[in-house]
C-alpha cells in the first residue's frame, strides 16, 4: 500500500502512515502565520527507504496550502529544504525580496 502523510494536530505532528502503521513523523508547533518544525523521526526498519523526504514533503505543501511560513529548528528540516529550491519560499528565515522594477 501506498505511504500517505496525514496531519494529527491531536499529537502536533505530520505522520508518514503505511498499511495503518506510523512509519515516522514530523513533529511541529504552529501559529495563524507560521508552522515551526521541532523534530522529525523515521521508524530504524525503514531508514533509508525516502519516509522522510516524503514526510517533509508533504508538511511542507500543507504549510503551503493554509498560506504558511515555515521555520525548521528540526535539523533534518532544515537539510531537507535546502537541498529543494522549491521549498526556499517557505522558509520564514529567508528574508523579504526587496527587488524593484
């Protein structure tokens, strides 16, 4: 069965869910402006099988749908998002544009 990412904002966390077993999650703390990432973990059995990209991947186009910010403490977040120039708008670190036309 396919991995899909669900949001369990009971647990305050993203979770990476196979065959209705938790795989890994990302936990995170969120404001009505900004999704903190704290911690992300990835099941030891699965490590190395992309859970956890898929698992940031698919907080991070949540954060992108509720018109989000994102600060990831999470080191793993963090490492993630700067190897995906996609994402680089996200981040709330990333300072403002200031180019003019």
């Amino acid at each position: 069965m396919n991995l899909q990412i669900v949001d369990a904002p009971e647990r305050k966390r993203f979770e990476a869910v196979r065959d209705g077993t938790v795989l890994g999650f990302a936990a995170y703390q969120k404001t009505d402006e900004l999704m903190v990432f704290t911690h992300t973990e990835v099941d030891p059995s699965v490590e190395g099988q992309g859970i956890g990209g898929s698992l940031v991947r698919g907080a991070l186009d949540q954060a992108r749908s509720l018109g989000l910010r994102v600060l990831p403490i999470c080191p793993f977040v963090q490492a993630w998002m700067a190897r995906h120039p996609e994402y680089v708008d996200l981040d709330y670190r990333r300072p403002a544009s200031t180019v003019t036309d």
